[in-house]
C-alpha cells in the first residue's frame, strides 16, 4: 500500500471474482505484474474465506488495488460513467490491449481517429470494467 499522505488509488471491489480479475488483468495489460495477493483465511472477521482481502496490480508504476466483498453485502456493478484510461505509446499496444478487452466484452466506440487521435476506443470488459484506449 502506498504509505505516502497525499495519494490517490484505484480501489476496485469484485463480488467473488477478483483473484480471477486480477490475474487476467496482469495478462492483458503490458508490463503489470502482480504485486501483492492475500487472501482472506478462516480466522478472518470480514471476509469469505479464500476471496481476495487485498491484491495489488502494477501497471506501467500505477498501483490498481483489488478487494472481494462478502456475499452478504454485493457490490453494485461497474458503470460505464466511470472508466479507466490508458494513454498507448504504439499501435501494436492499442491492438493488443483493445482485442484482449473487447473479447468476451463489448465495444462501446471504435477504434476510429477522433480529432488528433489517430485511434480510440471504448470498451467494457468481461467484469463489466469500462476502458477508453488512446493512441495519438
């Protein structure tokens, strides 16, 4: 966890599922790597035993934290309204990123230029975590 007093984190909260998120997202994401990955035990006060109390996933020096909550309390699903951006310094890296998301996803817009922008995208992936992909 970051320690500094002054940070800002993506905190993402699965239903269940999280360890999967996490690991799918270290496959498709360039250079993310799992950094952290505890999970809860049976002596744990809050949590379901073998779900994911804490997980960290490095992106490219960004901290993206992973969390499963209880059964007995579901988290809403991700919305659209809020979404991730990943700003790609190559071609090759949009295609990648783009057909990983888009499969088992949807495709919301593109990829197509857009003013300056040589190619972007919208998609929400397979755990309903919406992306915009840029690659000027």
């Amino acid at each position: 966890m970051n320690s500094k007093k002054n940070s800002l984190n993506l905190f993402l909260t699965f239903n269940g599922n999280a360890e999967e998120a996490l690991k799918y997202y270290e496959k498709v994401l360039p250079d993310a790597k799992i950094e952290t990955l505890t999970l809860f035990s049976n002596k744990a006060l809050n949590g379901d035993e073998g779900k994911v109390l804490n997980g960290v996933l490095d992106f490219q020096g960004i901290k993206i934290m992973f969390m499963d909550m209880q059964k007995k309390y579901p988290v809403p699903a991700f919305s659209w309204s809020t979404s991730l951006l990943i700003n790609c310094s190559k071609e090759a890296e949009f295609d990648i990123i783009f057909n990983q998301l888009s499969q088992d996803g949807s495709v919301m817009m593109g990829p197509e230029a857009v003013e300056q922008f040589r190619k972007v995208a919208w998609v929400t992936d397979k755990y309903g975590l919406t992306w915009q992909l840029v690659w000027e």
